[in-house]
C-alpha cells in the first residue's frame, strides 16, 4: 500500500461540503488521503491568509490510509498549515473541490478553491481544482466522477509543468450527456455587479452584493465554451501573472523623475 | 475644473492608514479624487469579496474636487461598491495603496492592494496598485512621491493595454537614493512557511502563520533584482491566467472516458 500516491483534499466549502465528500470518496479509490478544509464555507475568500489571528487545526477521523482535519483558516490556510504540520511534507497531488458552482472564467480570481490549488503549485505540487457548474446543495456529483477520476490519473501519470496547476470546471448535465474533456483558455469576460440596496430598522442604509457573469469572448477554445456545449473544460492556469505582451509597450514610455 | 481627471482610491491597509494618506495626497494634486477604503486593516485578504454578510457605506469627508468613504468590507468590495453606488459609473483612474509592505513577486497572489487594482481593471478602468518595501507604520513616504505622480501622469497620457494593470513596487530608500523605474516582470519565488505552535491556557494547540520569501530567480529583468538595486519595478499584470504555453503539452494527454 506503501507505493499508493498521498493525495491532499481541500475546499472552499467547508469540511461538510457534499461536493467535498464525492471527491474524498472518488480519491480513496485512488490514493492514500489527507483532508485539511475549512470547518466553515468560505466561497468568494479568494486567497486570503489568516495573518491578524492565530489558526485552529481538529482532528476528525483517522483511519487506514486516511485522514482527515478542519481548519479554523481560510483555503490557502488549510494548504499551508496541512504541508507544514499535518504532513510535515508535500503530498504527491493536490485536488480541491468540488466546487459547487462555476470556477470558469474570470471566476477563478474569487475562488476559495482555487486558491488552495494556486497554493499548492507554488509549493510545487501538481494542483487540480475541480467545480461543477450547480451551486444547490443538493448537486448531483456523481456525472463528475469518471472526468475527475481521469484527469487525476492524467496529472499523476504525466505531472505539470512547473508553475502550472489545472483549473477544471465540469457542466450540470447528467450522466451520459457529458460530451467529453475539452483543454481551453480562460474565456474573457467579467461580473457586472448591482447591490441591493436595504435600510435598516434605524434607517441606516446597507448593501447585499449581487451581479451577473457576461462573457466578452466569442473563441472556441473557451472553458465557457466547452461547458456551455456541455464538455468538461480543463484550463492549464499560472501564478505568473506578468503580461508579458505588455513590456514592449511600457518601454516605449517616458518615466524619466 | 471639469476637465480634471476622475481618480478612485482604495487600499488594504484601511482608511486610517498613512500610505493612504500619503496617496490622496499626491492625487489631489492630478485630479478629482473620491476614496473608498476599508474601514479596517485587510491585509492579506486577497481578492476576497462579501457574500455571507451585507456591507456598510459611511460617508467620512465631502468638500469640492473630494470624497471619501469607509466601507466595512474588502478591497474588491470596496471597488465594487465605489463604483457601483458612490460613483454611479466609472472614474479615470484607479490608484491603490500606498501598500506598506512589498507586493512584488508572488506576494501579489495574496495582496488586498492588487485586488483592488484587478477589480478596477476587470471594469475596463486603468488601475495601477503602488506598494513601499517597507512594513513599518511609520513608513516614509515621502521619496515615493514624485515617481508615483509620473507613473500616474503615464498612464493617465498613454492609457493601457485591455486587460492589463500595473503593480509598481518602490524599494525603501532616502529621497535622492532611488535610481529611477524599470519595467520589469514578475519574479520567480515562493513563501516558505512556518508555524509558530502554540499552546491555549486549556492546552489546545493554536498555530501563528509567519514566513520569509525565498526567490528563485536570478534574472536581471525581475522586480525584485530591480528593488534590490533600489529601483522602483513596475509590472504590467492580466487577469487571464491561463498557461498558454501548457496548452500544446496538455492536448497530448490521454482523457478519453
């Protein structure tokens, strides 16, 4: 059992996630596992770190090849306290999810659940992060599990570039309606945010954020056009976020003080 | 007066903090400045944004060509916010920080001050985030002056690239040491982690996050070889993170299901 890949599971919806417990079950037919998620949801925490207060680690259940904690920190918390104190290493793949709802697009740079899979590549771990387009609770998961079962096995047999981890979104449809996996680019496209605007029982007014997605790119090759054609999208993503087409351009400016 | 620049101000530091300070102060003499900043520290707080809670709003200072606001949430949302319910539009310009502390390299991942600079750029408003290599409250911002108003006044004349945004560095020097700007890319490098264990007086174990940035990189064209060499770096930034030269390796792999 020794030769069996340490995976590390982690999330941004919090330790009793149903999309958590699929991908704990799917990976447990793959590996020996170890869960660090945060013991709250924390959607939309993007990667923040717990830096004004201290962190809590609790040990949930320890079994055979199993293990599994929840972390009173953020997602990138639950990364970095599980590699330096639950582990005391790195583990042979990081996954994160499942997420419940879309991670395409310009949503990644909100993603809770991204960011523990960010966390993990600069740690130099190959890092997955998987969503699937349904924010209900009660999500099916189980249309998922063939794609994530293969693309996991993919990253093991092949590994990723350095710097690069995965960033896969997978389309509400049920099983046998999934067409397949489609390699893609994160589409353009951005949140047109509007608030509801409320006034409090003493007349103060306050401010619930809400917004719709409007996608801005027409290409073939976007992770909103393989799920909008119900195909699983795996989009290759970085953490060197130079745009390096703009450099010539900036040299050409005059900046002399 | 009409004709003056439009200029959006946040940070992560909070509304009291002296690199905001310092900032208003250098755009009040560029333009018509609204601030909307939080109305505490958010330090590390990345891209995160309010959904669990509503926000709050509180109106600090109006008088002519200025406003400024507190809002209870984060960077992102403070943005979302400005714009949406203070501004009713879009402003000129989007200046975030004075940071105190460095965001260069990898540090920008975790940065609130970023965040709010990727939020303005996401709307299609140039936005540049300014960041002193210095922590300390009693920062001196002084040196940094005359850089952040050419790097504001270039881009105010030249605009930017779509979906490009500017993180600018500026080492901490005297006034008179600091050798000029070069653009630059990202560095290479990484956040090795440490936990400081600790035990609680009902002896539970708590653990205090803290690290030290270890660079791997030892090209010259880095913002961090140009802060060491006590130059101020800009890096032109996108919010498309896809690996695109992964593409190509990933379309080799085997999916099928």
């Amino acid at each position: 059992m020794k030769n069996l890949p340490l995976i590390f599971i982690s999330n941004d919806d919090g330790i009793n996630a149903p999309g958590l417990r699929a991908l704990i079950n799917m990976m447990r037919e793959i590996g020996r596992v170890v869960v660090v998620a945060p013991d709250k949801p924390q959607s939309g925490t993007a990667h923040a770190i717990t830096i004004h207060t201290p962190l809590r680690l609790h040990l949930i259940k320890q079994e055979a090849e199993y293990e599994e904690y929840s972390c009173s920190g953020t997602p990138a918390d639950c990364v970095k306290l599980g590699f330096k104190v639950v582990l005391r290493g790195k583990p042979d793949l990081l996954v994160s999810g499942i997420n419940h709802g879309s991670n395409a697009s310009v949503s990644i740079i909100y993603s809770g659940t991204m960011a523990a899979v960010f966390e993990g590549a600069m740690s130099g771990v190959p890092s997955i992060g998987f969503s699937l387009v349904d924010l209900s609770v009660d999500a099916d998961f189980n249309p998922s599990a063939k794609f994530v079962k293969v693309i996991t096995q993919a990253v093991l047999t092949n590994g990723l570039p350095v710097g690069v981890c995965l960033n896969v979104n997978i389309p509400k449809a049920d099983e046998g309606d999934i067409q397949g996996v489609k390699i893609c680019r994160q589409s353009a496209g951005c949140w047109q945010e509007d608030f509801d605007e409320r006034t409090d029982p003493i007349g103060r007014n306050y401010y619930w954020l809400k917004g719709i997605f409007i996608k801005s790119d027409n290409g073939l090759d976007t992770d909103e056009e393989a799920l909008a054609n119900n195909y699983v999208s795996i989009v290759p993503v970085q953490f060197d976020f130079t745009a390096h087409t703009a450099i010539e351009e900036l040299h050409k400016w005059k900046l002399d003080v």
